[in-house]
C-alpha cells in the first residue's frame, strides 16, 4: 500500500518542530517548553500514523481489500484488515485531536491575545 505523502510532509514537519524545540531547549529552560515538544510530538506522530493507514476503500457499502494486503499462501481475513485499519484510524484520531488540543491550551495566550483598538 503506498503512503499518503501529504500526511508525511505534515508530520515531518511537526516532527522537526518538535525536535527543534527540544534542541534548544537545553539552551532555554527545558521546563518551559516540555509542554510544547510533547504537543507537538503527539501532533506530528498522529500524521505519520495516519499516512501510513492502509486507506481501505467503500464501494456499494463494502470495503475493498487491495491485493497487496493480501499474503500469498495464507488464508484472507478481512476481519483482521478491517480492524487493523480502524485500529489505525482511531490511534491517528486520538494522537493528532489530543496534540492540536494541547497546542491550542499551550499557545492559547498567543491566540487569544486581546487586540488593541
């Protein structure tokens, strides 16, 4: 199955975000920005999660199993793919949501910021 490119350039992004702030963390105070590595850890970790998914495909109310998933001389379980994909899914879900929510707590000075009139 090939990765979804998009979802890796987005999480090699977070990712050297993340290794970026930890670097110069030692130069700064590292309890100020564990926070924001974490987040951005998590954030970045969720994508990479995500673009390589298998991305099963819906036809007519059906999944579609593409045949690279499918091991020669084994049996096909498509139980086994199908789980295996939502299990993907909902692990992408709960990193990248729980990363985004924690940057948004971590900058939410910078975003909320009253703006002078």
């Amino acid at each position: 199955m090939m990765p979804d490119y998009l979802f890796l350039t987005a999480s090699a992004a977070a990712l050297c975000l993340a290794a970026y702030l930890a670097f110069t963390a030692f130069y700064r105070s590292l309890r100020q920005r564990w926070l924001a590595v974490l987040f951005w850890t998590m954030f970045g970790t969720g994508l990479l999660v995500q673009g390589f998914a298998p991305h099963l495909k819906i036809e007519r109310n059906a999944f579609v199993i593409p045949p690279t998933l499918i091991t020669v001389g084994q049996g096909i379980r498509p139980a086994e793919i199908v789980m295996r994909e939502r299990r993907m899914q909902v692990l992408s879900a709960i990193l990248t949501i729980g990363g985004s929510l924690g940057l948004a707590f971590y900058y939410r000075h910078s975003l909320l910021k009253p703006r002078a009139a």
